[in-house]
C-alpha cells in the first residue's frame, strides 16, 4: 500500500506542475498579446503624424519659394527637389481675386486636405493661365523636382522636370 501512495504522490505533483506551467505561460500570453496591440496602434498613429509634417512642410516650402521668387523679381526661378510621402493623392492649385491655395490631398484610412494661401497668384505650367476651378500638379510619389518661376506681372509657376 505504501508503494501505491508514493506513486500517487508523485502524479500529483507532476500534475501540479503542469498546470502551474500553463497558468505561467497564460499569463505571459496575456500580457504580450495587449502589449502587441498597443505598439501596433503607437506606430500606426506615429506614422501618419509622420506623413502630416512631411506634407506641412512641403507645402510651405513651394509657398515659401513661389514669395521668394515674386519677391525677387520678373524671370528668376528656384528647382525645389521633393519626396512626395505615398500617402499622397493630389495637389492642386485653386486661385480667387485676392490671392492663390495650395491644396495636398492626402490619407490612406480617410482623405484630408491641408491648405496653403498665398496673395500671388499660381499656375501649374501644363494647365494654361486659368487656374480659378483648379490646376492639378502632375506629381510623382517620391523624388520629384519641381521649378518654382517667376513670370511677368507677379504670377507664380510651378513646373514639374522630369
């Protein structure tokens, strides 16, 4: 009888063990999984204002260049070299009375604008003079090389170069 308490014993603490060894490894599932969860959430969220600030800037940077360049004067021009995010859809140049809007649609998840005023007045190259429904900058996602002219009577023109 001796010998069949001892075996019992023994089975019981194997199983003890084993159940101890599955409540350990539940618990660390339980936390890595919502830990998983949280960081995927931070860098999607990182990513997108990562992409906002690339878009804030280059849109005041071509409004920034396109004053330089009315401020400087009839025939002068500057080669701005941009990396355009993938995020990106369009930019669009709108003009009214008083002045220009540079406009960059942009999203992934939903579309949002970001807008750029000036008092001068835009054109894209492609499109002619008139550009008060809406000029469509020919971009390229990535690396594009965009020339911001300065052209008689303080119009502004963005030229894409290939």
């Amino acid at each position: 009888m001796l010998l069949f308490s001892k075996n019992k014993e023994r089975k019981s603490k194997k199983a003890q063990s084993s159940v101890e060894y599955i409540f350990m490894v539940a618990m660390a599932l339980a936390l890595i999984i919502p830990g998983t969860v949280i960081f995927y959430q931070y860098t999607a969220g990182s990513q997108k204002a990562i992409v906002s600030s690339q878009i804030y800037k280059i849109g005041t940077d071509l409004v920034d260049s396109a004053e330089m360049m009315y401020s400087v004067g009839e025939n002068s021009w500057q080669t701005l070299e941009i990396n355009f995010p993938q995020d990106i859809k369009t930019v669009t140049i709108y003009n009214s009375s008083d002045g220009s809007e540079l406009v960059m649609r942009h999203g992934s998840d939903y579309m949002s604008d970001a807008m750029f005023y000036s008092r001068n007045t835009f054109l894209n190259s492609t499109d002619g003079v008139d550009c008060t429904n809406g000029c469509v900058l020919d971009i390229n996602r990535g690396f594009t090389r965009i020339r911001v002219e300065s052209e008689r009577g303080g119009i502004i023109v963005f030229r894409i170069l290939q």
